[in-house]
C-alpha cells in the first residue's frame, strides 16, 4: 500500500510534522510519500490518506481543506487521518483549533483527527501574525511533540497492518 501524507504548511512547521508521520510509516514497512497539498491532484493512487494543515485562527490553510472536500468521497474509501498544528504553549486542547479539523474528518469518514502544538519563529513571521501572536499572549518557539506526532503515527501503521486487504 502506498500512504498518502498531504500537507499545507505557511512556514515549513506542519510539513516537518507531515516528515515525520511519513518516516514512521517509512520503519513500520508501509510506503508512504509525503506532498504539498497544492500538489495532489487525486487521492486515488493511494490506499490510505493522511492530511494536515497549519491552523490559523481555528481555520485549514486553503489547500488542505480543499483536497480532503473536492475529493471527500474518494478519501471516504479508503482509510483517512487528518491532523491540526499551530496551537501554541500549554493549551492545545481549545475545542475551537479543532473545529474544522473535526468537521472535514466528519466529512469524509476519516479514523482520528489530532491537533499537534506548532512552532512560531517570529522571523519567519510577517507584522500581523506577530501581532496576533502579541494580543493573544502566545509564546515564540518550538512547541511541537515530536514523540506524541510519531506515536500518533505508529497507531496509524498499526490500523493499516492490522488491515490485511490493504497491505500490499
């Protein structure tokens, strides 16, 4: 089976993690190829689907939410898991950065959808997401979990081995 990892990604944080889900597949024997959202023109060459986008204000960078809605009903036939960055610091379990995240998996019938931390470099960031940033008291830095992406990713390899019709 060949695993499709489709990301969008503002400052290359969300494709990092998009990285990482697609080297677990990777050590678990299951072939995956990580792409650009913008990138993907059909999910149909693909046995299983894995999507995630950057989240900002609660909401999926463009390209991400309109691969899993213009081709909801091919991800729905296959096994799909979305996955959410962005949120910062401690609090990452703010029902609202998982709205639309929740919503599109509803859509199309996926497994789990997963919010992860993000990073935020303020050189890499333009004036009004650093003041964004300022009015919402959130700090700069790297406050990814790598280990809970990877362990999130391992399940996945496990549902998709303990699917005999869809290793090939």
């Amino acid at each position: 089976m060949n695993v499709l990892v489709a990301v969008s990604s503002k400052h290359g944080s969300t494709r990092e993690i998009g990285g990482w889900i697609t080297d677990v597949l990777h050590a678990n024997g299951i072939a995956a190829e990580l792409a650009d959202a913008d990138d993907v023109g059909s999910v149909e060459p693909y046995g299983a689907v894995v999507v995630g986008s950057a989240i900002y204000m609660g909401r999926w960078l463009a390209p991400a939410r309109d691969l899993v809605t213009r081709e909801a009903d091919a991800v729905r036939a296959r096994p799909a898991w979305l996955f959410s960055s962005g949120p910062l610091g401690a609090g990452i379990d703010d029902a609202a950065d998982a709205a639309e995240g929740d919503r599109l998996l509803g859509l199309v019938g996926g497994r789990d959808h997963r919010v992860f931390a993000g990073r935020a470099v303020r050189d890499e960031m333009g004036f009004g997401e650093r003041a964004i940033l300022r009015m919402v008291k959130q700090p700069y830095g790297d406050h990814r979990d790598r280990a809970a992406v990877e362990a999130w990713a391992v399940s996945i390899a496990e549902a998709l081995a303990a699917t005999p019709a869809l290793v090939r």
